[in-house]
C-alpha cells in the first residue's frame, strides 16, 4: 500500500478541526500548517500529529503548496481544517491510489457543503469537484491569493464519495469569510492591473445575485439558498467597490 500524507492548513480552527483530524487519522502522516491561532487549534493538532508547524500566512496558494512540500508519502491529500473524510471516501481514495495507472497523478472528488449545518445541494456549491489527491512531485498550486488551484502533471480522475465541508456554523461566519476574501480577491485583480468603478461593483453584485439565486438553482435551497444569493451579491459587490477604491488611492500618490 503506497505511503498516504494528509496536509492541513489551520488557523482557529475550532472546534471543526478536530473532527477533520478523527477523519484522517487513517493516513500514515498527518502535516499542521498553522498561520497564528490563538485558540486550542494548536495543542488539538499536536494531539494527532507531531508534524505541527507555525508560519506566517503568505496566501492561500503558497500555504497550501508549503503543506504539500513538508509531506513525505508517495500519494498527498490537501484538506482544509472545516472537511471531513467520510469512511466511504477513505476506501475509496485507498482503492484508486492503490490500483492508478501511470500517468494518473491526481483525484477530484464532490464536496458536500454545509451552511448552518444544512447540506446545499445547489447555489454553485454542488457537487463543487475538488482535486485534493496527489502523487507526490507531480503537483504545484498557483500563488494566488484565494481560490488557488493545483496544477496536475498529469490526468486527473474523479472519485463518487462525497468530502464534507462544514462551510460556515453561522450566518455571521459566512458574512465574515464574503468580507475577508472580497479584500483578497480586490488584491489580486488590483495586482493583475484590473480596472473597476462602483457602476460595474453594482452590476456585477447584482449579477452574481441573479446566476447564484436564479441559474444556479439557489432559490430550491430555501431561505439558505436565498441567504448565500445575497452574500455572494454583496462579496461580489464588495469586491470591486474596494479595487475601485484602491485606483483611487494608487492614483492619489
């Protein structure tokens, strides 16, 4: 049986993370990435693993390839401190990587995410294929700021089990998260010479209201549903309010 690494970013990631790290106990190593908890996140992890390291946050996409390059098995699987892997996708992961044709160098599988611990099975959030397994040395993630994607040398198959992914525990979490990543994302447009004005930040607020809620069949989740239609209207909008804001500022110096 080919050597399984698991790799967790983490900060304050209670009390989710320890159900993350009871679900991937199985592996033969467990890699902790923390970026400055100043919960239990920390001593919970140390429980689980002795491979616990604190480093300052440079992004997403570099954290996660950080936790790639500490680990030392032959197959990697990237999980974020709020999933859980299901004993069916366990067997399921174990199977594939055990039984992969050279050449096939990664996995995606469905993620099931929850708001309020109510499963969304529309929205854009289903069935949301993640690629989270990797042979290793045949895998580089982008350095972006958030949403960075892995880079696969190779084919990629999908898996049927779901990952479960504890979104958000509260409607004020969820409107943190929109708040935190529309500045990450603003960032990143403004760094890759992107141009908005608060005409297009309403536009394209108002855009992502009608695809989420109306095309992405969010209004069939519920009064869930129609919550994430507003925040994901008001991230979007955000978002380009604050690069409009940053053009300003740029061009004031």
């Amino acid at each position: 049986m080919p050597k399984v690494s698991v790799s967790i970013i983490t900060k304050n990631a209670m009390p989710r993370v320890r159900q993350t790290l009871e679900s991937a106990k199985w592996a033969d190593e467990i890699i902790v990435l923390d970026s400055g908890s100043s919960d239990d996140t920390v001593a919970v992890c140390k429980e689980y693993t002795d491979n616990v390291y604190q480093t300052d946050w440079p992004g997403f996409g570099i954290q996660f390839q950080r936790g790639l390059d500490k680990c030392s098995g032959d197959w990697l699987i990237s999980i974020d401190a709020d999933e859980v892997i299901t004993i069916e996708l366990k067997n399921e992961i174990l199977q594939a990587i055990s039984n992969a044709p050279e050449g096939v160098n990664g996995f995606a599988f469905p993620r099931l995410s929850h708001l309020c611990n109510r499963p969304i099975h529309h929205c854009g959030w289903r069935p949301d294929y993640v690629p989270r397994v990797f042979r290793r040395g045949f895998v580089n993630y982008t350095p972006d700021l958030v949403h960075p994607k892995p880079v696969i040398d190779g084919i990629t198959h999908k898996l049927k089990n779901d990952l479960i992914h504890y979104s958000f525990d509260s409607i004020a979490a969820l409107l943190e998260k929109a708040n935190s990543y529309s500045t990450l994302g603003a960032q990143q447009l403004f760094e890759r010479g992107k141009r908005a004005s608060i005409f297009k930040a309403a536009y394209k607020g108002f855009w992502a209201f009608i695809r989420t809620y109306f095309l992405r069949l969010g209004i069939l989740d519920g009064k869930y549903g129609f919550i994430i239609s507003i925040s994901n209207a008001e991230g979007t909008y955000y978002k380009y309010a604050k690069l409009a804001m940053m053009q300003t500022q740029d061009k004031a110096k």
